[in-house]
C-alpha cells in the first residue's frame, strides 16, 4: 500500500501512540495526533526499555538520546529478600535500559514536534467514534470532529476507542496495585526482589532511583488505604532493608504514583477503520516490563503489514493475525510470574524459591525470543526502510 494516500488520526500520544504516529509519517502518512492531557511531558516515573522497544526507537531515530539518558542494566535478575538469587537472566543477556519516563515521554514529543506530517493537537479528548473514520474530540470545552482513513486507537488501559468499537473486550477486574516512585538518592540495587511483602524493584536512572513496589501483602493495602507513608515505610523496611533509603527518601504519600494492574483481551482488534495498539489492546502485568516495549513492537509491525498489503483491511488483518498471538503468550507470562512473585505464605515462598529455577529450566529452551516477539533486525529495518 502507497502510504501517502492515507490520513491517519493516533488516539493517544505516550509511548505506543507517538511511534506510532512517526513511523506511519515517516513513511508518508498525514497523521493527525489527538492527545488528551494538554502538557504531557511531566508524567510517570520510570520505565526499562528492552531489546524491541530499542529497537523501534533506534529505528526512529532516538538511539543516541536515549543511550545517554537511559542507565544500561547489565544483570537484570530476580533475587530473594536477602539478595540470592532466584532467576538469572538469559545469556547473552538482552539489552536493558532503564530510563525516566519524562525523558523518553519528552524525546518523543520532540520528534513529534520536528515532523511536518504529523498535526498535533493536545488537550484533545476523544469522546467518540465511528467504524467509518470519524472521530469526536472535546477541545476547551467544544466538540471538534475529525475523519481520516484509519483511526489508531493507542488511548491506554482505559481505551475510549475501544469501549466505542466491537472489539470483543474482556477487561479482567483490577489485580494488585503497583507503587512507583523517582527519588533523587543513588540507592539502586538493579535488581528486582521477590520478598514476603511481595516485589521490590530498584534501578538507577539519571541523578537518581527509580523504584516499584507491589502493594498486594495485607499491611501494604492497609497503608494504601489510609494513606500512611510512615506504615508503608515500615512494612517495607522489615520485608526488605535495601527499601529504607529509597522509601525514606520520599517526601509524601502523593509523590508515589499508584496503578492497579489490569489486563485488557480482545477478541480483535480492528473494527472497520478502527484498530487498537499498545495498552489498549492489550495492558497486561508489569513482570515481564514488555507493556510499552510491546506497544513500540505493534507500531513497527502496523506499519510492516499496511507498507506489504493491498490494501487498508488487509494490512490491518495482518496486523492483528502477526502480533495478538505473540502478546497474548507474553501477557500470560507476564501474569503467571507476577502471581508467583506475590506468594506470601512462607512455605509456598520457600517451595517456589528452590523449585522454580529448575522449573524454569526444565520448560526448555530460552525464552528471550518469544518475550521479544520480532527479531531486532526486523524491527530495525521496518522503521530505517
Ligand atoms: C508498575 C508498572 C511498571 C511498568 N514498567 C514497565 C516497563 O518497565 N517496561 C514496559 O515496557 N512497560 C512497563 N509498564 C507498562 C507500560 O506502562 C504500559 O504498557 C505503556 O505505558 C502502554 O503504552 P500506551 O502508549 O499503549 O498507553 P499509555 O502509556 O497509557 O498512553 C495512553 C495515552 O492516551 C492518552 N489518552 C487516553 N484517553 C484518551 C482520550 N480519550 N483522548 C485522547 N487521548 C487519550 C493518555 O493521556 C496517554 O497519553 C509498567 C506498568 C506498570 C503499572
């Protein structure tokens, strides 16, 4: 398909959605980005680009900026609360580069900026829209609407494109919540830690700590609850003593940012001139970090499959048939480990930490290519083509 005939509209323009809209312009599109917050640049915390999503920005261009803002993890493995180790990561060890959102959330809007084929329009609201192309938008409290030959829906857990579409959504109830934080102390361990108050995580990133705590152990809850930074300190502190500079350095409950996990399936994931990309078609837990490496993967292969096929259908349904199934196996990952990860009664602790290395090991083969789910060079070359 010659892209240069079609107007694409990307709903959503964090990760998935800002690859998405440079890619397809890059190759010709006229894009049009409809974004709701009006000055996204300040938000989230941190986030760990793995060897696919590195590659897809790589291929746009982004390599250089993110090597120098991003910290390489070089032995990202899972350990005990006493730092024994419980998963070794797969040799060779794939990249690992974690970097603050805000940082990558700002190179992105930055190229968005430099491309004269994307038109974008921030604190753009999406209300509405149909299979046929049209889009309605709240803009300063007026209704604007938009049509294009292919509306991207890349709108995040809580997708607006999908709720108007026939998708054949299945949105499993909110699991555990997660706790984020940036703090700008240098205690990262680089490691992420499955204790008896569930995962603690911590990676430096530039000038400071990015840390993730899961929030499912009853006495976590409760100081969730009660909003009780000091309680939340000190269950942390008994569950994992490396959590005490990282906890004690943040000021109040409010600087932590909380998520509660949610995985979204769809039956499809094109409805007409809709389609869906990234957390919208298919949020998942945070265990595997593929939930934004996987939303760059389906901008790469989005624009793959229209660049191959005849026409608009076609493309979208190759889409779909090429990246459901390889996210649908990572997301199942994803949530297996993350259940495994907050078992807190101390026998079945005991038994997962002795029996799931040889478990692991035992299920053959390694893994790494189907979590990555497109061989870099491919992602490489669709975006460089
Ligand atoms: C604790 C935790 C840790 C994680 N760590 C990692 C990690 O290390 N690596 C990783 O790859 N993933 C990680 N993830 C997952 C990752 O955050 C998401 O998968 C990723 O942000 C999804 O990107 P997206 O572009 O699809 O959606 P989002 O990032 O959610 O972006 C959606 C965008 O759409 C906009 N929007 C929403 N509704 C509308 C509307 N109606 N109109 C217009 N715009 C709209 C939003 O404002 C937003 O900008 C983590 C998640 C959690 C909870």
């Amino acid at each position: 398909m010659n892209l240069s005939q079609l107007h694409v509209l990307v709903v959503g323009g964090a990760t998935g959605g800002a690859a998405t809209a440079l890619l397809l312009a890059r190759a010709g599109a006229r894009v049009t980005l409809l974004e709701k917050v009006a000055q996204p640049r300040a938000v989230g915390a941190g986030i760990g680009l793995a060897e696919n999503g590195l590659a897809v920005l790589e291929s746009i261009g982004l390599g250089p900026a993110i090597a120098a803002q991003g910290r390489a993890i070089e032995t990202p493995a899972t350990v005990d609360a006493r730092g024994r180790l419980l998963l070794a990561p797969p040799r060779p060890t794939p990249r690992l580069r974690m970097i603050r959102r805000s940082e990558l959330q700002g190179l992105l809007l930055d190229a968005l900026a430099a491309e004269p084929r994307i038109e974008r329009h921030f604190g753009a609201d999406v209300i509405g829209a149909e299979r046929d192309g049209r889009v309605i938008a709240r803009v300063d409290g007026k209704t604007v609407e938009h049509r294009a030959d292919l509306v991207v829906g890349a709108d995040g857990v809580h997708s607006q494109i999908r709720t108007v579409g026939r998708f054949g959504v299945r949105v499993r109830p909110p699991g555990i919540a997660y706790l984020r934080a940036l703090v700008d102390v240098e205690a990262a361990q680089g490691v992420e830690a499955w204790t008896g108050a569930g995962i603690f995580g911590s990676f430096a990133v530039g000038g400071g700590t990015y840390f993730f705590a899961s929030a499912g152990a009853r006495a976590c809850r409760r100081a969730i609850e009660t909003r009780d930074l000091e309680a939340l300190r000190a269950v942390w502190a008994r569950a994992y003593p490396p959590s005490v500079p990282l906890l004690g350095a943040v000021r109040r409950f409010d600087d932590l940012i909380l998520n509660r996990v949610t995985r979204v399936e769809c039956s499809t994931w094109v409805d007409g001139r809709l389609v869906l990309l990234g957390d919208a078609a298919h949020a998942m837990a945070p265990n595997l970090g593929q939930g934004a490496n996987s939303a760059l993967v389906d901008a790469a292969v989005l624009l793959d499959e229209l660049r191959r096929a005849d026409d608009l259908a076609a493309g979208l349904d190759a889409y779909q048939r090429r990246r459901k199934p390889a996210v649908q196996h990572v997301a199942r990952i994803a949530g297996s480990l993350g259940a495994l990860s907050e078992l807190t009664n101390p026998v079945a602790r005991w038994l997962r930490d002795r029996l799931l290395v040889p478990l692991v090991s035992r299920l053959g083969g390694d893994p790494t290519p189907r979590v990555l789910q497109e061989p870099t060079a491919t992602l490489l070359a669709i975006g460089r083509a």
